[in-house]
C-alpha cells in the first residue's frame, strides 16, 4: 500500500501567545560594545539594572540591545 500525502491551503493568522500555559516575555540586554549579555528576567526592571552596573564599569559603552524573548502562536482562520 503506498502512503498517500494530502496538502491543504489554508490561512494562517500569528499573535502573540497569551494561554495560561504560555510562557512568561523574558527580557535581556546585550552592550552593543563588547556584546556581554546580562541576566535574563521575566522582570524588565531587573534586566534593564544591569545595563547601569555594565556603563558604570564600562564608561565607553554606551549602546545596548533590547533582546525579548515573546512566545507566538499560529492560529488557522476559518
């Protein structure tokens, strides 16, 4: 018997995932001199800290990256 494959069009619709089981946005910086990384954090506060202890230490480094970690979901319209 040989296997038979069905493909089907369809729309598709992407947001942001928002279910009780979804996973927390993590927040995250990254120095855009040296690319150090601070602490991951559900927090923004708390990430967004060590950017002023990385500039205290590191004068000259004066860019970061907001780096966010957001969990999508695909959902099929119709």
């Amino acid at each position: 018997m040989a296997a038979h494959t069905v493909i089907r069009w369809a729309d598709w619709t992407m947001s942001p995932d928002r279910s009780p089981e979804a996973p927390p946005i993590v927040h995250e910086f990254q120095c855009t001199t040296c690319q150090e990384e601070g602490p991951a954090s559900e927090d923004f506060e708390t990430a967004r800290t060590w950017t002023f202890q990385h500039v205290g230490r590191n004068p000259s480094h004066q860019g970061y990256r907001e780096i966010i970690h957001r969990f999508w979901r695909m959902n099929l319209v119709g």
